[in-house]
C-alpha cells in the first residue's frame, strides 16, 4: 500500500473508531435502552416501577403522592427505557444516569455509598464517584449561599457536624437515596460548528449518593445515577444556561423499534413540522393544557375540566415513564372508543383485567388514528403502536392491548415512552413551550445556532442553510467530522 493511502486510512481508521459520550452547546447525548429488546419484563414490574417514580415526579406537589389505580397482566413484553453517560471530576470518569424529565437533580452514586448495588443486569459496568480523587471537586458547605438556596426549595438539609449540604428523596414505595451535594466539572464536546468541535468543561452542582434503599437497590436495573432535566435552577439544563453553554431548551429522539437508542440534545432540534404548545406556568413538572381527545376524526365526549391543573391534576409530559396513563373520566371513552371501531375487524376481550384484541391482520389497518389536542391548536397524532402493546398471541394471532392505563378522577395523565417515541421533543424552558413532530430517530437532525441578547451559540454539523441570525446544521457522526480534520491536517502536511 503507499504511504499516503495507508496513512488516509489509518486516520479513517481512527476517526470512526471514537465513541462520542455527549455533546453539549448544541450538544447530542447518545442514548441506550435500560432493558434490551431481547428481555422481556413482565407488565406488572413496569408498571410498579412507574408507579414508584410517580411517586417521585409529584412528590412536591401540594397534596401529597397521587395513587394511581392500574390494571395489570403478568404476559411479559419488551420494552425501552433511556438512559445516557455524563462524565465528572477531573480526570473525568464517565456515569450512565437515567434521562429524567420528572426530575431535577443529577445524581451520581458516591464511593462510599454502604447500600448501593455493585453490578446491573442492564448489561453495564457500575462506576462510583469518588471527591479525593478529582483534582476539582468541593463540597457545598453549610454556609454556601447555594446551599441556603438549596434548602429552602428543594429535598436538602445542613449538618452542622459535618459542614456538608446534604440532600434525601424518598420514594412512595419506601426506597431513596441520600447523600450530600458536590460541585465539579462536568466535560463534553461542543459542536461549535462544520467540522469543528472542541472539548468542553463547565462546573456543575450534583448529588453524591451515600445510601440507597429500595427499588434502586435491585441488580436487574441498577444504574449510576439519575439525570434530572427538570425547570429547578438547579438541574443541570439550568445551570448550563446560567453558565452561558447552552440555551435553556433541550430536545430528544427516542427510538422506538429495533436496537432503541436515540439522541438528546442540549439545545433546539429544529424541524419544519414541529408544533407547539403553551406548558402551564408556575408548575415543578411539565405540564401542558390537554384539551379533548379524538379517535378516528371524532373527539370524545369527555369534559375538558378532568384535564385542569392543580395540585394534584394536570397533564405531564415525563421521559422516565414507561406507559402512558390517563385519568378515568378520559380513559373509559378512549377504549370505548377503540373498541367501536375494530370491533369488526379485531375479536376484543379481557385479558387479566386488560382490554385486549385479537387482531388477524396489520394493527395499521385496523385500528384507528388517535390525536392528543392540546392549547394553541397543537394535535399529537397517534399511530396504533403509539397506544397499544403487542401482549402475545390468542389462537395463533397476535393479542395487542390497550397501552394507556386508567388513572382515578381527579389525578394526573402521564405521557411517556409509549407515546413520546419516534418523535422529536424540544423543551423549550426559555418560551414556556413544549414542541414535537413524528421522526424516524435513527436519522440525523438540525440543529440551531442563534446570535442575540440573552441567547446562546448552539450549532451542529453540515450546514444546510445560513442566514444572518439562524443558521441550521446536521448532526452527523462525530467520526465523519474526525476524519474530515484529520484529512484536512494530513493534506496540509503534504
């Protein structure tokens, strides 16, 4: 081979052999399925695990946690829950943390941690974080100003004995994890335009997790700790923006079908079909005004007041939700609904207290489109496997079932996974908005890069279009944009 073709391979070679954790400013966060597809978890577990992050999603609200009457069916099926890496300290050790739009602090599980899980069945390797050992962490002392901040609206608490800012969540169904809160540097890569991407770092506030009970204990889903993404100053989103890295919108991808994964990005995907929808303001989660539901053109006779918010009602949006839950006045005409509709086509029954059809043919072709109407004219358009689960076969054709699980009047809908994936989401913080559109996740996306007050430098790669405020790129892979430099340099040597 001549030495310039081996050596344009070689930096081939090394270019598509990086994997990129994150990146940030415009930045993308590779996401993996909790769960493989290939492992199939009974229906009851998940929706126990719902159940208990339910718990921790509206355990702020005023009235306390809102118990949630659900039907189940011990059939296994698949199913994906995402999470990404973070890496932390100085050097940086990377940490895989479960996406969590209920939630708004990240935390990382601490060294010393007595109760914490040692190995998970997700098929990842468990990391610990370790303050002596990173040259630029601190702890939140008891005097820190943040730490007053902290307290007065958040889970923490100040010990006097050991100067540490400490913090304490428990769940509903009697697990937590306490710890105290730490700052050190968070590192990523910053897209910061064409072929041009450069290593990153900001300080950020975090939790350091010394004792873990319950649910979180389990080995079959035991992770590192969580990545909140709530509205709270102090979620990571948050103080990124008030560092001036990335604006105060993130977005994700999730995909639905064959390996899962997906994208998140620090920053706005931009896309043409997008809608979007005012959130309720002055609430701890993100709730959107759900108006009316209709199936198949025809809206349900369901009363818009069962979707009002207050302390305990409302309608959030939550990426750590498996299912989909609605409350009872909207769920019942929903199934009815369905029901009607496929009634000659697909044989509907009961199956463990789950309405379930036995459908001879293509659940596209049978049952009927579904629209989620939101405030702003804003419609969610559902697909049949955006509201049903595939529970198995009946005489030798598939049984699918109704995903969306019935919720007691008044309480809170939760969207999640089941009807979130294949789209694209942008919380949009800054504009009050929540923002989707259907898209295949397995493709790239645009991304914006903005000039002006109060506004951020956010840019992905691949320039398709270029005005003099907005410019829009698309994400490739990191590789392609390392092998591009690497040419550039070996031909500038040459």
């Amino acid at each position: 081979m001549p030495r310039a073709e081996f050596m344009i391979s070689a930096f081939f070679a090394a270019a598509v052999a990086v994997q990129v954790a994150a990146v940030c400013g415009g930045g993308v966060l590779t996401l993996e399925r909790a769960f493989p597809l290939n492992q199939r978890v009974e229906l009851e577990a998940l929706r126990a695990r719902d159940r208990a992050r339910h718990s921790r999603v509206l355990q702020n609200l005023v009235g306390g946690v809102v118990d949630f009457s659900v039907v189940g069916t011990s059939d296994p099926y698949k199913v994906g829950l995402y999470f990404t890496k973070v890496k932390l300290g100085s050097p940086p050790r990377e940490f895989n943390v479960q996406i969590d739009t209920g939630s708004d602090i990240l935390w990382v599980t601490c060294n010393s941690c007595s109760d914490c899980p040692h190995s998970s069945g997700l098929g990842i390797e468990l990391n610990s974080f370790d303050a002596a050992s990173s040259s630029t962490a601190s702890l939140i002392s008891c005097s820190d100003q943040l730490c007053a901040s902290v307290v007065q609206t958040a889970a923490a608490q100040c010990s006097t004995q050991n100067d540490r800012c400490s913090y304490s969540f428990t769940y509903g169904d009697g697990s937590g994890t306490s710890g105290y809160y730490v700052t050190d540097m968070l590192s990523f890569d910053t897209v910061m335009g064409p072929s041009l991407v450069a290593n990153s770092s900001a300080p950020v506030v975090f939790g350091c997790s010394t004792y873990q009970s319950g649910d979180l204990t389990e080995i079959d889903k035991a992770i590192d700790g969580i990545f909140g993404f709530g509205q709270h100053d102090l979620s990571v989103i948050s103080q990124l923006s008030s560092h001036g890295v990335t604006p105060r919108v993130f977005s994700h991808c999730l995909k639905g079908d064959g390996s899962g994964g997906g994208i998140l990005v620090l920053g706005e995907i931009l896309d043409s079909s997008i809608v979007y929808s005012p959130l309720v303001p002055s609430q701890p989660h993100y709730n959107l005004y759900l108006q009316s539901i209709a199936v198949n053109g025809q809206l349900l006779p369901i009363d818009p007041a069962v979707f009002a918010t207050s302390t305990n009602r409302g309608t959030i949006v939550d990426s750590g939700t498996t299912l989909t839950y609605l409350v009872e006045a909207a769920f019942d005409p929903f199934v009815s609904a369905v029901t009607a509709v496929v009634s000659q086509s697909a044989t509907p029954f009961i199956s463990k207290g789950n309405q379930c059809y036995r459908v001879p043919t293509s659940i596209n072709e049978i049952f009927p489109p579904v629209a989620l109407n939101f405030a702003g004219g804003a419609s969610m358009v559902l697909r049949p496997v955006d509201y049903l689960v595939h529970d198995g076969f009946v005489d030798g054709a598939p049984m699918w079932c109704i995903g969306f699980q019935r919720v007691q009047d008044p309480g809170v809908s939760i969207l999640g996974d089941l009807v979130l994936k294949d789209k694209i989401i942008v919380y949009d913080i800054a504009r009050q908005q929540l923002g989707w559109a259907d898209y295949d996740c397995s493709t790239s996306v645009n991304v914006s890069i903005t000039f002006g007050k109060d506004e951020f430098v956010n840019a992905g790669q691949l320039s398709v279009s270029r005005s003099s405020k907005t410019t829009l790129f698309k994400l490739i892979p990191l590789s392609i944009t390392l092998l591009i430099i690497h040419l550039s340099l070996f031909i500038r040597f040459l």
